[in-house]
C-alpha cells in the first residue's frame, strides 16, 4: 500500500511501545532524579535530550502575541539582561551536556536581531563543532553572509535547521510589529536552498480567526519554494492546560490548542509530499532520525 505523504507529525518518530521506548522513559526517570534541572533564563535543561539558549532576555519587537509579559520578561521596555556567547559557553561547560543534546536557540528574544545576531553566530559557530543539532526560530531575514560565515562549520546533513516564523501575512504590521516584513522573511527559504540547509516554515503561534485567513498565501510560499516541512504551531496560555510548554521550570505558560491548528492543516493537506508537524521538535527528531540512517 503507497504511504500517506501527508501524515501529521511522527511519520518518521511514532513507534510501537516497545523495549527501547520503554528503556527511554526508564532512563528519563532516572535522569530527573540524578540531574539537578538548570533554569538561569538564559538556560534551560531539563533534559539530556534538550536544552534551550537564549542571549537575552528581553525583546524590542512588539508581537501582539508575546508571552514575555506573562514571564517576568519585557518586549516593552530595554533592558541589561543580556549575556555574551562565551559566558553562556562558560555555563553549558559546567553541566552535562553531549553531543546528541539539541540546542534550541530562542524563546526569551529574537535571537537574530541586532543585539544577539553576533552571539546567535558565536553560539552557531561553537555547537557545530561540537557536533550538536541546533535549531532557531526567526522572523528576520538570513543574509547570505551570514550563511558563509558558518556553512563550513556544518559537520552533517541538517545538523542546523532555520524555522522561518510566521503567524500572519496580511496582518503583519500590526501583529508582529516592527519584524521583518513576510516577505522579507521568506526571501531566505531562496538561500536556505541555495545552500542546501533544511527549510521549515514555522506558521506559530495560529492565531485564532487570523492566521487561517492567510492560508492560501501561505500555500503560494510553500509551492513557491517548495518546502516540504512545515509546523503548524500552538499559541502558550497562562490557563493550565494538560500540556506545560517545555522551556519553563514553573507551570506558567501551557499550549493552547485551536481548532483553526486542525483546519489549516487539513487545508495544507491538498499540497502533495509535505509533512506538517505539530511541534519543531518533532521536525528535529525527524531529521536526526534520517541522519542516523545516513550513516
Ligand atoms: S519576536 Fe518573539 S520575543 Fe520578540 S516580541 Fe515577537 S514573540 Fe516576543
């Protein structure tokens, strides 16, 4: 029977329960026990599997979307909370991080923007070498320089992913104000290609009644530049929900599902050979897993 090209998330991840999946839940336990969680903002590991990095902690830009306010973090007014790629180094060097941990890069700033682009690269530069997966999120256009400053460095096959981020076209001057505009954005999927790295679009946070009425835009660019992964993402709420967001100690911020998530995708779906995922972990997962059967 010919496979569904278009199953949500886990096409490549989802297995029956089995010894090894057992083994890892196992070994999960065992790790929350014996590893003391790390939770400075500008690091969080709860787990070898992961850890998130930010520079700063702090945004200029004015998403009317933001969880910044909701975290004791500010898109509203500048800030001194921010720390140099070698002191963060510094940091990761003192706990136990190894070369399959992913480096998510984001969260807490843009990680692209004037202030934390020279860190963002040092960062790049510094984890490549150690062989980690790394991914970020942007709404800033990559430039080609950047590109070339960091293409050699590259030890692997998709061992760095760029999730470009979108939640609106049409609305995006006044909901993700002072970002780089869509099209400004999406021009880097055209280098990202050029220079054979993975490309995502990364359609997060849906916005309810909003991002859906840019679906078939986003359908252009998807065809446009023929990007085969794409997240359709959930917005964070500070009502607990079943699910916490995995970047925060405290229960503050959970995901918020909506029913537009299960409508865009259903909509992405009429395009032939994608894969839409639910998360940008399940992306990274999927990429280690074609990595490993590479070798
Ligand atoms: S880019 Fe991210 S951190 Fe900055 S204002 Fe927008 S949502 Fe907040």
């Amino acid at each position: 029977m010919e496979k569904d090209k278009n199953q949500i998330d886990g096409k490549y991840i989802k297995t029956p329960k089995s010894l090894k999946n057992l083994w890892e839940e196992f070994s999960k336990k065992i790790w929350k026990t014996a590893v003391p969680l790390v939770d400075t903002g500008y690091l969080y590991w709860e787990d070898k599997n992961r850890i998130f990095i930010n520079t700063s902690l702090w945004c200029e830009w004015k998403c009317s979307y933001c969880y910044l306010g909701k975290i004791w973090y500010s898109n509203k007014e500048i800030t001194e909370k921010k720390k140099t790629a070698e002191e963060i180094i510094q940091e990761t060097k003192k706990i136990w991080i190894w070369k399959d941990t992913l480096i998510s890069l984001w969260c807490f700033s843009e990680c692209r923007d004037e202030m934390n682009k020279p860190e963002t690269i040092k960062l790049i530069k510094y984890f490549l070498q150690q062989w980690n997966q790394i991914q970020l999120s942007t709404k800033k256009e990559i430039l080609s320089e950047e590109i070339e400053e960091i293409k050699n460095l590259i030890q692997y096959e998709w061992q760095l992913v760029i999730f470009i981020s979108s939640a609106t076209i049409s609305k995006w001057e006044t909901i993700e104000k002072g970002t780089d505009s869509p099209e400004k954005r999406f021009n880097s999927f055209k280098l990202l290609k050029e220079s054979k790295l993975p490309i995502v679009l990364y359609m997060k946070p849906i916005l309810k009644w909003k991002t859906i009425q840019d679906v078939q835009e986003y359908i252009k660019i998807i065809k446009k530049y023929n990007i085969q992964d794409i997240v359709v993402g959930t917005i964070f709420t500070t009502k607990i929900k079943k699910e916490k967001i995995p970047f925060l100690r405290n229960n503050k911020l959970f995901y918020n599902e909506e029913t537009d998530e299960e409508k865009i995708r259903n909509t992405l779906k009429s395009i032939k050979d994608i894969n839409i995922f639910t998360r940008s972990s399940h992306v990274m997962k999927k990429y280690k897993q074609k990595h490993k059967e590479k070798k």
